[in-house]
C-alpha cells in the first residue's frame, strides 16, 4: 500500500464589497459584476491521499453538513481525480468556521482547498490553467476561493480580474440562523426587476470603489460598497436586518449583506470599535465573528 501524504490548506471565506446583476440569460444564469474579498475567516480542509484504490471519504465538525456526493468538497475531488485519469484513496476533513450558505462562498472554498490540496499532494498533474478550468466547472464561486486576494468577478463571476487593494480593515461577520436559498433570491431579484429585460448599471460606483481599494481610502471605499440582494432580501429577513442597523449603530463605516445572504459584515476602522460592537450584538443574541480583509492568497496553487 502506498503511503498516504497530506496537507492542511486554509479555505478563506469571502464577502461581497459589490455585487450587482446585470442580466439573465436564456438558460436562467445570472451574470453579475461583484468585486470579492477574501477575509481572514476561514475552514480548515485537510486533504491526503495515495494513488491506488478508488474512494473518495469526507467528515465534518458539523453533523449537519452532508459527507456524500451532495457536498461540493466531495465533487471537487471526484471531479480532479476524472480530469486526471487517476485513482487515489482520498480523505477530506473539514473543519467548518464559515457560516454554513450564508453568502460567504464556505462551500465553493472548500472545494477550492480540495482541489488546491489534491493538486499538492499528487504531485501537481494539474498546470494553473486546467486546475480553474476544472474549478469553474464546479462553481461560479470556486475560481475566485482558489485565487483569492481581491478582485472584480464578472461572467456568472467566475471570470476573474485581480484588483489592487491597499486596504487593511477589522471586520465583524454577524451571520443569522435564517436561511436564505440562492435560487430563491435570484428570483426574487428576477421579479423585482422585470427579468433583467432593461440594462441597469452601477459602473461609477464600481470605478470609485475599485479606486478607494488602490488608494486604501476607507470610508471611499464604505461609500461605494453595494449590494443590490438587500433590496429584496433583507425585508424579509429581519435578523439579517437588525443586524445591519445593530452595526450601524455602533460605529460601522459600512454595514451590508454579502452575496444572496443572510450573513451581514460591518466594516470597521478601529478594532476597539469593532470589538464593542462585537459586544453589543452578543447580548443581543448574534453570534458575530471578529475578521479581518486579508490579502493572503487562499491556495498555492502554483
């Protein structure tokens, strides 16, 4: 039997300092324009693995999390060992720290760490460009998970555009114990705005943001922050809604939802303000996480 070798690979959750949907395809894809942000909050994925038999076993801290072929990190592996034409006995642990489909890309990130970690531990059969390709397969979220950094995500977001950041900020994520499907708010979004049938843009608030993340201007950036899901979601999300105005409240330069929700980010200046209000959601019932932006990449993948 062959030795099994692995390794531990930091899966960065994002959040969205854009996002707005300009369109639906005929197919009923969305693409949308976001500009992504890894932060410091992250699972833990430990992959090995030894060339040989077939089987693909996964576990989870969380026992609601399914271990089978309906969790993405399973997907990712069989998918890199079919695109390689190999068979490896393959183990994956996760250990879970990102809200679980709250906005936060948990899941698309751990399949970016599965692919980044078989690629590492099976010698790299996988060139950079084949390992995105394979991970734009999987999920829209999936290529920018393994980039990580910042940058300006279009297509259905898995065309990628790294941006220049000189931003460095504490962050408080305030996920919510409800649920919120994407399909479902992509078609609440679809009534709301007719189907996208007209053109709507925000393009000079993106340009401004993208300049404030070069410039590292904080509060420019807090002004150009958007994200156009909390029209629709957050009035039927109330948790997520008082959150947003409990950060507000106690001194966010910016509170706002990232991605399809429920989970809201404060972006703070000061980290003693940022852990206040790390205080005051707490005795109101949240369970808010201390991060910050990172700029690490999430995989090396090279």
């Amino acid at each position: 039997m062959k030795k099994k070798v692995g390794t531990l690979v930091r899966a960065q959750g994002k959040i969205n300092l854009y996002l707005n949907v300009n369109g639906r395809e005929e197919n009923g894809y969305h693409t949308i324009e976001s500009v992504m942000q890894s932060v410091s909050l992250c699972d833990r994925v430990t992959v090995s693995a030894a060339r040989g038999a077939d089987e693909i076993r996964v576990a989870c801290n969380l026992p609601y999390v399914p271990c089978d072929g309906r969790n993405i990190a399973y997907q990712a592996a069989r998918a890199f060992l079919d695109e390689c034409g190999l068979g490896a006995e393959v183990h994956i642990s996760i250990d879970k720290r990102i809200p679980v489909a709250g906005g936060m890309a948990g899941g698309s990130a751990d399949a970016a760490a599965v692919l980044a970690g078989l690629n590492r531990v099976l010698g790299e059969p996988l060139e950079r460009e084949r390992l995105y390709a394979l991970a734009a397969r999987l999920g829209a979220d999936v290529p920018f998970c393994l980039a990580g950094g910042t940058a300006l995500c279009t297509g259905r977001g898995e065309v990628l555009s790294p941006l220049e950041s000189r931003l460095s900020l504490p962050l408080l994520i305030v996920p919510s114990r409800e649920s919120v499907s994407t399909p479902w708010a992509y078609a609440e979004l679809d009534r709301a705005y007719g189907n996208f049938a007209s053109p709507r843009g925000e393009g000079m608030r993106l340009a401004a943001l993208c300049r404030a993340l070069e410039a590292g201007d904080a509060k420019a950036t807090a002004e150009n922050m958007y994200n156009i899901f909390e029209d629709v979601i957050l009035p039927q999300r109330k948790q997520a809604a008082e959150a947003k105005r409990l950060l507000t409240a106690a001194g966010a330069l910016r509170a706002m939802m990232s991605g399809s929700g429920p989970t809201v980010f404060g972006l703070f200046e000061e980290v003693s303000v940022r852990d206040e209000a790390a205080h005051i959601l707490a005795k109101r019932g949240f369970r808010p996480k201390k991060a910050e932006i990172s700029h690490r990449k999430t995989q090396n993948t090279h």
